[in-house]
C-alpha cells in the first residue's frame, strides 16, 4: 500500500493521470491498492463531483489518497477532515494494530486482499459508526 498500482515491469505508480493510465481489468499482474482502485474506476461525472464539492485544487486532484477519499467519504468538512477520514483505510501504518499485524504476516497476494477487504469492510462500520453517534 506505499504504491497506487505497480505495472508487471515492477514500475510504480503515484498521480491519478498515471493510476488512469493502468490496464486494472485487463491485466491480473498489475496491481492496485483501493485508493487506485477507487480513482480508477471513477467516472469522469464522479470526479467532477467530488472536486466541487470539497473544491480540490490542481494538486488535490492529482493526488490518488485525497481524490479516492473525496469519492468515498461523504460530509467531510474540507481536505484535512478528508484526509483524517481516510487515512485508517488507505495507510497500513494507520490500521488497527491486529489488521495491520495479519497483513504484513500475509504469505500471498490472496491473503492480503482479504485482509485489505476485511479492512474496508471494518473501515465502512467505523464510519457508520461515527455518524450514527453524532
């Protein structure tokens, strides 16, 4: 997850143009975390949308962690609280200690990205969560 996508040359991949760019669905070598995922698989109509609503600069769209957080997190006030939002989600370091330990003890590609859907499945709940007790 220090990397958007990674190409099956092993090239990493950091600006939503380079994300945008990837062959996700054609190719099962190239990889992508959910941020990439999510930035990738955006419409042009969804982008639009979230850049006016939390009024992202040139920088903020380019960048996969803040866009793949506007076009997931609803209500947020403004890019920190985006940023703050998605931060359990989108960094291991940020993950609840036992999620974070069962990925990096993770053998194969497999286990990971059920550890990683665990994790946004948890991720939704805790956000859920959060707006039901405000």
């Amino acid at each position: 997850m220090s990397y958007w996508g990674r190409t099956p040359d092993y090239k990493a991949i950091y600006t939503l143009d380079d994300v945008k760019g990837l062959p996700l669905l054609e190719d099962c070598r190239t990889t992508a975390c959910i941020g990439g995922w999510t930035c990738h698989l955006a419409t042009e109509d969804e982008i639009t949308g979230a850049v006016s609503s939390y009024n992202l600069s040139d920088d903020d769209l380019n960048e996969p962690a803040i866009l793949s957080a506007a076009l997931l997190v609803r209500g947020a006030g403004d890019v920190t609280e985006l940023k703050k939002a998605s931060s359990s989600l989108f960094y291991v370091k940020n993950w609840p200690h036992k999620e974070r330990g069962t990925y990096c003890e993770s053998q194969t590609a497999v286990e990971r990205k059920q550890v990683v859907l665990r994790r946004m499945e948890s991720w939704a709940k805790e956000i859920e969560a959060r707006q039901s007790g405000e």
